[in-house]
C-alpha cells in the first residue's frame, strides 16, 4: 500500500474530514484493557512492558490487541539495550581477520533495532511528533459518534 497512512476514524470525527468522505461508523472501537505481559520476554523487556502499561493505561491507549505490538517493542529494546552495552564494552570500531579496523556488528543490531523502536513508538503514540498528531477529547466528552 502506497502513500500515508489512513487517519483513524476517530481522529476524522475529532479534527474534521477536509475531503468531506462520510466517516466509518462501523469501525472496531475495542475496550481499553491492560494486556498480561508474555512470559517468553526477558527480564529487561519485562521492566519495560511494566514502565509502559501503567503510563498507557493511564490514558486508555492499550487494549487486549496492543499485546503482540507492545511485546514487540519491549523485546526490541531488550535487544537494543543489551547490544548498546556489548559496543559499550567492546567499542563501535573492531579489527577485522586481516587487521583493518570495520565497524562492529554490534552498531547494525543496534541500529536496526532502534528502527524498530521507532516505527512501533510511532503507533502508540511514544514520540513528541506521534503524540502532536493526536487530538485526545476532552474526559467529559462521550462515545464517538453519539448525537
């Protein structure tokens, strides 16, 4: 699929639709809820699904479907802290078999990564630009498309 992504329905009804396209009314509005963290991520994605959830349920954002994307990022950090740690330890630049110094591979898992990290920031809203993008209603405000 090929250019921007499409604006979530709910952000239509919130900032105005410019092309004036009826919106979907029969879009899937799950209940927010709070994810069990998967057993099979590590100790440090643990921490960081921990960190995660309690500021994201704070603002409604997570829902049982978030699981596998959050468990992404957790483990993508996991791995980008323990790499970042290995070029701490051992140094961006290494000898090659012949001698000549060549970048670690460490910096390439590290970098890709945080590429990771970012794409999926960027969904639920981690980043200052993502979060710019969102236009959160006011707490009194109610359902979607209540009239």
């Amino acid at each position: 699929m090929r250019g921007r992504k499409p604006k979530p329905t709910k952000l239509k009804f919130l900032t105005g639709s410019p092309g004036k396209r009826p919106l979907n009314r029969n879009e899937p509005r799950p209940e927010p809820a709070v994810p069990d963290c998967p057993p099979e991520l590590s100790e440090a994605a643990q921490s960081e699904w921990n960190r995660l959830v309690s500021e994201l349920s704070k603002l409604n954002l997570l829902t049982h479907l978030d699981r596998a994307a959050l468990a992404a990022y957790c483990n993508s950090y996991a791995m980008w802290v323990e790499v970042i740690q290995a070029i701490q330890k051992f140094g961006s630049m290494v000898k090659s078999p012949s001698g000549y110094p060549v970048q670690s591979p460490y910096v390439a898992i590290a970098n890709r990564q945080a590429e990771i990290m970012l794409r999926i920031s960027a969904e639920f809203g981690f980043t200052p630009a993502s979060r710019g993008r969102i236009a959160a209603p006011p707490q009194e405000q109610g359902e979607l498309f209540e009239e």
